[in-house]
C-alpha cells in the first residue's frame, strides 16, 4: 500500500522520525461566512471625504466616529438594536459638498399673545421616530415655546454623557418659526417624519398651535459610483449591503457590484437592502418593487411609518441577520424588529395592502395592537427570468439564502477533504492510503452531505435526490468532474388553508 504523504519527502535520507496532521476528516465546516455592511453618510464635521472599510462594535464608536445623529451613526444604532453579535461593517461615503441639506419649519402660536400659555404643560413631538418632549410653562409666549423646542432638538448627547435621542436634524429659533436642517446633504433628508401627539392621549398645551412645513428641498445624494465603493468593497464577502440611500442610481450600482458577485466563478454572493426615504406611502413603495426585479435586492416596506427609510432598513436587517446565520431556511416572519416606530392606527396596512406589496417586490413588516413591528415576509423583487417569462424561483430571501449555503457548505467540504486529490473513474485497485477522487466517491460524499442538510431542514426528499443525481468525469476535461445536484429545497410555512364545512 502507498500512502499519499504531504510534508514528508520521498526521497529523504536523514534518520528522522516524522509525522504530519491530516485534518480533513475532522472538520466540521462550522458557520458560513456572515459579515453585514452599512453605507451611510457620516457628518461633514467627521469626515469630509469618503472613508474606509471600518468594523465597528459599539454605539458610542458610531456616535464617535460618524456623528451623533448622522445618517451613518443611526443606522448603526438601528441595526445593533436588533443584534449586538452580527459582525458589521460599514463604508462612510461623504456628502456631496454640491447638494443641499433638505429644510423644513415649525411654526407656534400662542392664543393670548399678550398673556402666553395659560398653564404649564409638554409639547410631544416625534422627529424622525424619535420622541422629544419639550416642557413650555405658563406666561410662554410663541417666541418663548420656539426657542425651547430649538433647544431640545438641539440637546445632542456626548461621548461621556450619551442622548439616546440623537436627532437627524439641527434646529434654530427666529420669533415663533423653528427651521429644521437635516444633518446630512441629500435626498436622505426630504419628507422626514416631523409630528406631534402621536402616542394616545397626547395633545398639544391648552393655547397652543403648531403649523409644519414638511422638510423638502434637499439635494442629490452622495454617487456610489463616484465614490467607487466597488473598489474599496474588492475582495470582501458581504452577506448583506444596507444602502442608506434610495436613490436609484446608487442602487443600480450597488445592484451591478453584487450580480458580479454572484457567479460561481466568484460565489461571494449578497443581498442589498434598503427603504424609501421621503414618500412612503404604499404606493410610493408599489411603485419602486415593480420597477425592479432582482434577487439581490430587497426593500425593506412599512408604510408611513415615523421612522426614516435608511433607518428601517438597518433594523430591518439587523433583525434578519443573525436567524438567517444560524438557518438560511428559518421563515423570516413574526420577529420583532427593534428601533422602527409602527404607523398610525389609521395609516396600518391591512390584508390586501400587504398582499400588493409582497407582489410588487416589497419586503413587508406588521403591527400588533402596542405598537410592536413585526417581520411579515421577507421576498426579493424577482419577478422574471432571463427570457422575460414569469418566475418565482427566487421569490423569497430564504430560498436565496439556503442555496448560498448549500454551494458554500459543499464547496468547503470538497475542498477541506481533497486539496491535493487525483482523479480517476471508478473501477481501479488504488491503495487504501491514496486519495483518489472517483464518480462513486463523489456520489457518496454528495449523499452524505445532503443527509446532514436534510437533518438541519434545509432540504427534503432525499429518495428522489439519490434517484436523479448525477456524478461523472467531464468528458470534455480529464481534470474535472461533474455534479448534478437536484436538490428539493425547504419550504417556509407562511399560509394555512383550512375550510370548515358544518351542519
């Protein structure tokens, strides 16, 4: 017998007694590769050109490095709300010093200008989703009232006495007027949800009146194109790309970097996530799913929620991550996503407003009666395939995320197991010690491993699947051998179809 030795040389002469490790029936394989990135704005004061590839670990690194309340930190703060183990990364990419930051006003008016506010009382604003009461007291004048509430939009919080309510805007007071500027330059800032008394119960100060001037008039976002994001992302496996802008040029080139990816001469596929910033009504989000149709795109759909769109769909991924990680074939479907305010009551998407979504490509969310968002079911925006026909064979995240890991688990196993193998058909006497790779081991290897996918749920009947596969040398490449793998994936439990006949 002739044992395949790798350290060890053959033709060696020196006494010696030498042994070497073969650990190829030993591994396990272990998780499958799982970083998350952010692309976000930082603030111009942070940075005021586009930065690095950074890991990040901590709020307090976001709030330090990026900005309290810029686009970039609440993102980070989003997604680390739903997971504080996911492995994030994110690509700071400057504003565009060209562009405009969008601007809005609050206007207050006191009833009795002469003698102010007949009472003590609290302003319940929300920006963005976030909460900011503002106490007024008796005697306030409009003037007095403005420039309170400047101050509390302006409490930002630091690095040794954190704000939780790091506001996306900076406020300034003139008279009775409050002017609200977004923090960051862009498209990012127009429409930000500015309101009051949205908790039950709430009402303004006995006197007082509010008039808004929704936030408008911002600019272009930064271009990823410009700022070369393929570039500097060279290299990198990300699972997820949460883009902070919605804007369909940077989508459309984040798009390309990731179907570039997605080969098998590649296989470092991802998924790019974002939300509508702006108009969020349901059909501002119909309206985007259908001008796409892409596996590696998913937009994150709550509409009319407070909560900006580069927001949610941090927190929406933040959620996803770590269950699609531990099961690619886990049903992303009634789990809590932190950091998103639900809409109105009256404003909730009911049956037939989620069902027009999830059909245009929309990703949905859901509210329980306290306010809590829920993931309702998570689809990408494949529509058709190549020919143009109607397709659903990449209509949900989970089937894209279960064959991800079935080409990663069984590429590491083949090469874990057999590096350095010879090939040659089936039918040869070689010693036990060589590691020859043959059609009837490859068949074997494939079955066992599809074993170990069917105990962890990935996939199902495997009669059929010894039946129909395929393992042979390529009789084209004496150097290759060829897999046809018909694998029966998993299936996510989202519909039970019971009818009840009585007497």
């Amino acid at each position: 017998m002739s044992i395949s030795y790798a350290e060890i040389p053959a033709d060696n002469l020196e006494p010696i007694f030498a042994t070497e490790f073969d650990g190829s029936n030993a591994s396990k394989g272990g998780p499958m590769p799982w970083k998350n990135l952010i692309i976000g704005q930082p603030l111009a004061s942070k940075m005021a050109t586009n930065g690095t590839l950074t890991k990040v670990t901590s709020d307090e690194q976001a709030d330090a490095d990026y900005g309290y309340g810029s686009q970039l930190a609440l993102m980070i703060h989003a997604f680390r709300k739903n997971s504080k183990t996911a492995e994030l990364w994110v690509l700071p990419i400057a504003d565009d010093n060209s562009s405009a930051a969008a601007t809005g006003t609050l206007t207050f008016a006191v009833a009795d200008s002469t003698n102010g506010l007949p009472a003590n009382g609290t302003i319940h604003l929300m920006i963005g989703g976030q909460s900011c009461a503002v106490n007024v007291a008796a005697g306030d004048k409009s003037n007095d009232v403005a420039a309170k509430v400047a101050a509390a939009i302006g409490a930002v919080g630091t690095v040794s006495a954190p704000n939780t309510k790091n506001y996306p805007v900076t406020a300034s007071a003139s008279s009775a007027v409050v002017t609200l500027t977004f923090k960051n330059k862009g498209s990012c800032g127009n429409g930000l949800d500015v309101r009051w008394n949205y908790y039950q119960g709430k009402k303004l100060p006995e006197g007082l009146t509010i008039t808004k001037t929704a936030l408008a008039n911002g600019g272009s976002d930064p271009s990823y194109e410009d700022a070369t994001i393929k570039a500097t992302c060279a290299g990198s496996w990300f699972k997820t790309v949460i883009s902070g802008s919605d804007e369909t040029s940077n989508v459309t080139y984040i798009k390309e970097m990731l179907d570039e990816l997605w080969p098998a001469t590649v296989q470092k596929d991802g998924v790019l996530f974002f939300s509508l910033n702006g108009s969020t009504t349901e059909s501002a989000f119909i309206t985007r799913g259908e001008s796409l149709d892409s596996r590696a795109i998913v937009p994150a759909a709550l509409p009319k929620s407070p909560t900006p769109g580069f927001v949610m769909a941090a927190a929406f991924v933040g959620c996803i991550a770590p269950k699609a990680l531990n099961d690619p074939a886990n049903p992303l479907s009634n789990y809590a996503v932190a950091g998103v305010v639900a809409p109105a009551r009256e404003d909730r998407e009911g049956f037939d407003g989620n069902n027009a979504l999830l059909k245009s490509g929309c990703a949905t969310m859901k509210c329980s009666d306290d306010g809590t968002v829920y993931l309702d079911r998570v689809v990408t925006t494949y529509k058709h395939n190549a020919a143009g026909a109607v397709d659903t064979a990449y209509r949900q995240l989970e089937t894209v995320f279960t064959l991800s890991y079935l080409r990663w688990d069984w590429n590491n196993l083949m090469a874990t197991k057999y590096p350095h193998a010879k090939l040659a058909d089936d039918g040869n006497n070689f010693g036990a010690g060589q590691v020859v790779m043959t059609p009837s081991l490859g068949k074997a290897e494939l079955l066992g491993r599809y074993k170990v996918w069917e105990e962890k749920g990935l996939v199902q009947n495997y009669k059929d699947f010894a039946e129909n596969l395929v393992v042979q040398l390529d009789p084209d490449d004496p150097y290759a051998m060829q897999f046809l793998m018909p694998a029966h994936l998993i299936k996510q439990f989202f519909i039970s179809k019971t009818k009840i006949q009585f007497d």
